[in-house]
C-alpha cells in the first residue's frame, strides 16, 4: 500500500534563506533544515527571522527528527528556538552537530539538550516503514550532506546548499556514484537548491578562489581586513592560506569566529599553523604590511560589522587611508542597499574596498548547469524549486522544463502550502497559515506587523503625545491638554500649530464629555483620528499619536475607619487647627498668657 505524503514548506521559499520544510510520511513528520534569515530593510530593530512553526505544535507527538544538512545559519540558525518547543532528536554530520551544539549552548533555555546523533553518507535509519538516508554534496563548509526519506511510492531527496567543484578536497567532494543510485531507485520528489539559478556563466572553483586572494594579499602594502561569514570553513582556510604565504599575523575579530574556529580544529576540518594568530594589541605594534584581521561580524555576518568599523563605531579597530577592506562572501540580492552603504562609508575613511565577487562568482550555490546536471542525476517524477527568491525559483522550474520535466509536475510552492501525494500524483491541497516570527533581543515572536508598522512610522513622522486631564462627574476638562512632540516638528518654531491642536483635543474632548454615555475608548479614538486629520492636512506627516487621558474626582468619599483611627484623626485635626490658630492668631495667644501672669500676681 502507498504511503500517504505531504510536504509543507515552512520558510525557504520566495525568500533568502530561513531553510525549513516538512515531510510528512503517514503519521510520521520529518523536519529539514531550521534556518534563519538576516533582517532585510524594512524590517527595523529587528535581529533575525526564523520560521512560525503553530502547525507542528498542533502535531509535535507526530515529529520524529529534525535532519540538518549543514552548519549555515540559513540551516541551523533556529535551532535553539525550535528545540524550546519540539524535544526531538536532532541528526546531521560530525561538522554540523559541532556547530549546532554551538548555537543551541548560546540559549540558557536549551542549553543542556543533548538528543544529538551523527551520521554520514553511509547512515540509514529506519522509522517503521520509512528509511532516511544521505549523500555527500559540495558547499562552503565540510560534510555537506543531502537528505533522502525512502518511501513505498519513491524517495523524496533534499539536496540541502549544494554545487559541483570537480577540484574539491576530501570532506568538500559530492559522491557522484551515490547520486546516479538515488536516481536509480526511483525519485518522486525533489526539493533542490536555487540560490544560483540566476548564475548563467561557470562559477569559480574553489581552488582558484584560493589563488585569488593569495594574490590580492601579495600585492597589498597595507593592512587587509577580510570580511568574511564565520561559518564558511573552506573560505577561512583560504584566508589563513594566504596569510601564511605573504607572512602575515592574522587577527579574529568577531564574536563566534574564534568558537567556530576551534571547533573545526577540533574535528581536524581546519588547518590553522602554530603562532599565526596574534591579539588586536599584538597588531598594533607590527608593521600595517604584517597584518591580516579576518572580521566577521555579529552572528557571523560581516557586513553590518563593517558599517560599524567605518563609522568608528568600533572601539579596537579604525580604518586608514593605507588600509584594505576585502569582502570574500557574496551578500544576498536582499542586502543590496546595505552593501552599497557599506562601500561608500569606507571610501569615505580613506581606505580602500574590494569584493572577491567583483571579478569572480565565489558561490557555494548551483550554477544553472549544475541545476540541471542534479535534475539529471535524480529524473524526479515532480520538481520542488527551494532557497530563493520568486524570480530564482521560477527560472529553475524552466531550467527543469528544458530537461524534460513537465511543466504540471513542477511546484513555485509558497509558504504553507501543502503538497499532497494521493491516487499516484502530487497536487497542491489545503494551505496553513505560516508567517514569520521575529527574534528582537530576547523577545520570540513578540514583534509583529503593528510594531513593525508602529516602528517605522516613529522613524519617519515621529511621535506625538497629547496629555489631558478632565473631571468627569462635572464633564469639564480640568487642565488644558499639554502636548509633547519627538521627531514630528520643531515645537519652538511651531506654536500655532501646537495651539491649534490643544483647541482641536479640548473640543474633542468637551464632545465626548457631554454624551450621553460616556466611554473611554471612543474618546481616545476620537482624538487620535480628528487629530491625525488635522496634522496630515497641515504638516502631509502621519505621527504615531498617543493620547492620554487622567480622570480626578474631586468628591471622592472616605472610606469607613475604625472608632480608633477616627479618634486618631480627630486629634490629629484638632491638633492641626490648633496650629493653625497659633500661626494666625500668635500675638493673641502670648498676650493671654501674660494676663493671666498679672493676675496671678495681684493676687
């Protein structure tokens, strides 16, 4: 009998990044990838996106695992928070559980969780009539793995970040012959990489990236600082390679590069030579032409860290006019603006930019003819485009279509979306709500589309607060309303404008009072919207307005006390009007005093 399969995408798609995608086999769940993304620019304050996983928790008794297929924050960056809600084990190569155990030891509330276990491409575990197993693909980072969930109607195979570098070294080399068997055994889906569908030409091989920035390190008189993601391995060992060639020290400066870099160590997947790395204060005393300093930024993202240093925001590291800023990642289309940004605070310091994709195409992604030479290895019966944008996605469905892929059994899915196999074919069947869930600080999920909104309208017309005080038992408004401004104008040279709105909210106010039924939401809506009206028909500006309104009653009633507090209170009264009396009316009072002496004295 044939299994019954969903899958669900529940980031990864549309998008840069935030890996995560569902396969349900019968009752069984299997989770792959739980990536993150990096903010994009409209989304302000906020530090990374992982995906909204409320479905699975409707069904987390039916989660069996979660398979990693590399050590990349797009694939381990939610880990942490996933574990939070889900205690299930964890699978994934010797190189990536080291790097997950990194990013899981970093959250206090999962830090003791230890269901990890590796494997390898010659795994194969058995969950009843399931089998999962993996093939080694090439990336940027060691023991790269593919995933592929055996059923009775086919495999299902995810190939994870993948490319094809005939000159990869061992731990980096994709087992060919391993491809060409799954393809043998039948694929009924495949869930493959598009991050590079958009790269017509041949990408650079991994050996001659290395030559590269040897050669830019040999013929630069001044310092380098190379930006770079902490996490691509192979680019480090490139890094240190060529450092070691020119005879220069070589500096970390970032916050997990120094972790990320022990822990290959470790595993052997890193070759640093004894005596190379040197602290910031070390470098201070050498010669600029004797030092390298490898940034890479706050969670292992090098660019924001590079805006810091140039605006001087880093207290240990100032950029010169002899200084060198080399950038060996490859930002996503999403960060465009931020990289733009970047350059020209740089050239603004003195110093000179370069980035290694300038003159090459140093991705870790699939080319088009590697897209195609995968499709070819599997011959999948329905194809899955993943990791991209709409516009990548959609040019690897054609790049499916000109190998023969029909183009009804090719699926742009969306988030959400639930594919189901039923009656021998895949078709797109009910759809769940799935958003994102912002980690701002140490809030989760507590930031949505109002904050969002609220923050961005506060950073463009600023705030506007209006304070008002009324007595509503004799419907009058106490106080005039005072009125604060942050961000929306200068108040010194608009008074008739702040005048004009404090008429505006007292009569506002004054209406609301005399209703017959009073209600304090209504109120503060009423002065909200009238008052927006007439700001956006003066000024053409949409402050976040905040109205506040304090109530006072001036016959409050005592409460009942006590015959011993009352008592208390009448002495205390007395007491006080005797003071009063005293103050008022001394002179009387001494002169009494001084009769009395008299009279004792004629006596």
């Amino acid at each position: 009998m044939s299994n019954s399969i969903k899958i669900i995408p529940f980031g990864g798609v549309r998008e840069n990044g935030k890996n995560m995608y569902a396969v349900e086999v019968d009752k069984q769940i299997f989770i792959l990838d739980t990536g993150l993304k990096y903010p994009e620019n409209e989304l302000m304050g906020i530090d990374v996106v992982i995906p909204d996983w409320e479905y699975l928790r409707e069904h987390k008794d039916r989660i069996v695992g979660v398979f990693l297929t590399h050590g990349h924050a797009d694939s381990i960056g939610a880990l942490p928070y996933f574990l939070m809600d889900f205690n299930v084990p964890v699978f994934g190569s010797e190189m990536t559980i080291a790097l997950a155990k990194l990013a899981v030891k970093g959250h206090k509330e999962v830090k003791k969780f230890n269901d990890f276990h590796v494997v390898d491409a010659s795994t194969a575990i058995d969950f009843d009539d399931v089998t999962v197993s993996f093939f080694q693909t090439t990336h940027t980072i060691p023991e790269t793995l593919g995933v592929v969930i055996e059923t009775s109607a086919g495999n299902i195979v995810y190939t994870g970040d993948f490319k094809f570098d005939q000159t990869a070294t061992k731990g980096y080399q994709t087992d060919l012959a391993r491809l060409a068997e799954i393809g043998s055994q039948g694929v009924l889906a495949l869930l493959s990489d598009s991050a590079g569908a958009g790269i017509t030409g041949i990408s650079a091989r991994e050996k001659d990236i290395g030559e590269y920035i040897k050669e830019t390190f040999k013929y630069q008189s001044g310092r380098i600082i190379v930006a770079s993601v902490a996490s691509n391995i192979m680019r480090v060992q490139q890094i240190i390679n060529a450092a070691v060639a020119v005879d220069r020290k070589l500096v970390l400066s970032g916050k997990d590069i120094e972790q990320i870099i022990n822990t290959a160590m470790s595993l052997g997947k890193l070759k640093l030579p004894k005596g190379l790395l040197i602290s910031m204060k070390e470098a201070d005393k050498l010669e600029p032409n004797q030092v390298v300093i490898l940034e890479t930024g706050k969670m292992g993202e090098p660019i924001k860290s590079l805006q810091q240093i140039a605006g001087g925001d880093n207290p240990k590291l100032h950029l010169t006019d002899t200084d060198l800023v080399f950038v060996t990642t490859t930002p996503s289309y999403a960060q465009e603006t931020e990289v733009q940004k970047t350059k020209d605070m740089i050239y603004r310091t003195g110093a000179e930019v370069k980035f290694i994709s300038d003159d090459l195409n140093p991705s870790g992604h699939a080319n088009q003819n590697d897209e195609q030479l995968m499709l070819n290895f599997m011959k999948p019966q329905y194809f899955i485009p993943i990791q991209g944008e709409y516009r990548l996605l959609d040019r690897h469905a054609e790049l499916a279509e000109e190998v023969g892929i029909p183009a009804d059994h090719i699926f742009i899915a969306n988030k959400g979306d639930v594919l189901t196999y039923r009656n021998g074919e895949f078709h797109v069947g009910d759809h769940i709500d799935v958003g994102n869930t912002m980690i701002d600080g140490t809030g989760i999920g507590d930031i949505g589309n109002i904050v969002l909104r609220d923050r961005r309208v506060l950073s463009e017309d600023g705030i506007f607060v209006v304070v008002a005080t009324i007595d509503r038992k004799k419907k009058k408004i106490v106080a005039r309303p005072q009125i604060t401004s942050r961000g929306f104008v200068f108040v010194k040279t608009n008074r008739q404008l702040m005048k004009q709105s404090a008429d505006l909210v007292e009569k506002v106010v004054q209406d609301n009072l005399d209703q017959k039924e009073f209600d304090w939401s209504h109120l503060k809506q009423d002065v909200r919207e009238k008052l927006n009206r007439f700001l956006f028909d003066q000024t053409k500006r949409h402050p976040v307005i905040l109205p506040v309104i304090m109530e006072i009653n001036q016959h409050a009633k005592r409460k009942n006390k006590s015959k011993g507090e009352a008592k208390k209170d009448n002495n205390q009264n007395n007491n006080q009007k005797e003071k009063q009396q005293g103050h008022h009316r001394g002179g009387r009072g001494r002169g009494r005093k001084r009769e009395k002496q008299n009279a004792k004295a004629k006596k």
